[in-house]
C-alpha cells in the first residue's frame, strides 16, 4: 500500500500486493504477521522482538515528515512542555554523578531535555537529523544518552540503536520515552499510530527482547519512560 499526498494531510492509497512478510526493522529476523491496517497503513508485528512497524514503502517522504516537525511547537521555556520531560530527567539525574557528559539524541526544533542538564551543570550534546546533524556527536562516549518521543520515528531502529548502545560507557544509562503499544483492540483507537512520522511501535516485550541483546538492566518506569543501564563487562562475564 502506497499513499500520496492529496493536498493538506489528505492521502491517497494504492495496495501493494509485494508486502507480505517484511523483515522486522529492530531484530532483523524474518517472519511477522500483519497485526493491523488502517486507511494510511499496514502495520505488522515481528513473531520475535513484538515490535508493531510499518513496511519502509509507506514512509513519508523526507521533506514531509521534515514539514510534520516544523509544525511541533516545543519551546524550551514551557512549563508543561518541561513537566513533560522531567518525567525522564528526574530519574536519570538521580541515576548519574555530577559531571557527567550526556548526549539528547533526537533533541527536535526546540532543543530542551539537554537545556535542563545543561542547567544543572552537566556537559551536554545533542543531535538531530534534520535540526542539527552534528555527526560528531555520534562519535563520542557518554554516562547518559536520552532519546525522548524519538524511538517511534527510527526508520532502521537496530541500526540507530546500536549506534546509540555503542555511544554509552559501561554503566552508563540510556533513557527512552515513547508511548507503549498494548493490546490489538487498543491500537485500533490508538492516536499515536494516526502520526504517519511514526513507525515503530514498542511494547514492554519488545524493550525487554532488547534488554535481552544488550545484557543490561531494564527499569521500566510509569506508562512510557524506559532506562537501560549498560553492564560492566565483568557483570556479563
Ligand atoms: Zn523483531
């Protein structure tokens, strides 16, 4: 299925019967079943890691899902925008030591999680892909890497995500907010699917299969903040 853009956020569908079983985006392992489908998209979920996704045929293109993002309105002064994401800064500040250098990875039009580290006198970098493409930033080691309202974007997340895993020291904590997916009859009424920037799915089987690969601790706090923290080799040994 293909859509085109039909003048504002109107598109049309054309059915691609080649999407059969495509390969899951975050474990690379064939076999998923079609887990839902709207008027914009089909929507499968890996028989291994429960990711829900969307085949990379439906994606937005580039310039518009760049236009999505312009029209999101984070503005570091507000209140309740850092409400939001003192969900994810409190538990990470109380998870790392002062000085402690962090990457906001995903950091938008309107930089803020790293705004409040910085605040609180942390060393920050951020990156984003199309809001500042600072690929040294990906090159370098980190105590803390956060990753807010991204995740559900990610168009190869095993490739971002082990670039992320490998930007973190050993003992180091990678903190994540992203709505998690629950049953079928609750995706069906699902806002969060109806943003067509969003295509990956998570559910807590799908972060605790990716715990599993990294061998780290999984803290999953509240309905959507999730941490890793990255083990020590002599911890795996
Ligand atoms: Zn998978």
């Amino acid at each position: 299925m293909k859509y085109s853009k039909q003048g504002d956020k109107s598109y049309k569908l054309t059915v691609n019967p080649h999407i059969k079983n495509p390969v899951c985006p975050l474990c690379k392992i064939p076999g998923s079943n079609v887990f839902f489908s709207d008027r914009h998209r089909d929507y499968f979920q890996c028989r291994t890691c429960c990711l829900i996704f969307v085949p990379p045929d439906q994606f937005l293109s580039a310039d518009d899902e760049k236009a999505e993002y312009d029209l999101h309105e984070n503005i570091p002064g507000d209140p309740a925008y850092r409400r939001f994401l003192n969900r994810l800064f409190t538990p990470i500040q109380e998870r790392i030591q002062a000085n402690s250098r962090g990457l906001d990875f995903g950091s938008g039009p309107g930089p803020t999680l790293s705004l409040m580290f910085e605040e609180s006198g942390y060393l920050m970098e951020i990156y984003d892909k199309f809001y500042a493409k600072n690929s040294q930033a990906l090159e370098k080691q980190y105590d803390f890497i956060t990753a807010t309202e991204v995740v559900e974007h990610l168009h190869n997340p095993e490739k971002t995500l082990a670039r992320l895993w490998g930007c973190l020291k050993t003992s180091g904590w990678f903190g994540i907010m992203t709505k998690l997916a629950i049953g079928k009859k609750a995706f069906a009424q699902w806002h969060y699917k109806n943003d067509l920037t969003h295509v990956c799915f998570f559910s807590r089987r799908t972060f605790a299969w990716l715990a599993g690969r990294w061998q780290a601790d999984l803290v999953l706090l509240d309905k959507d903040v999730i941490l890793f923290n990255k083990p020590k080799i002599t911890d795996i040994l």
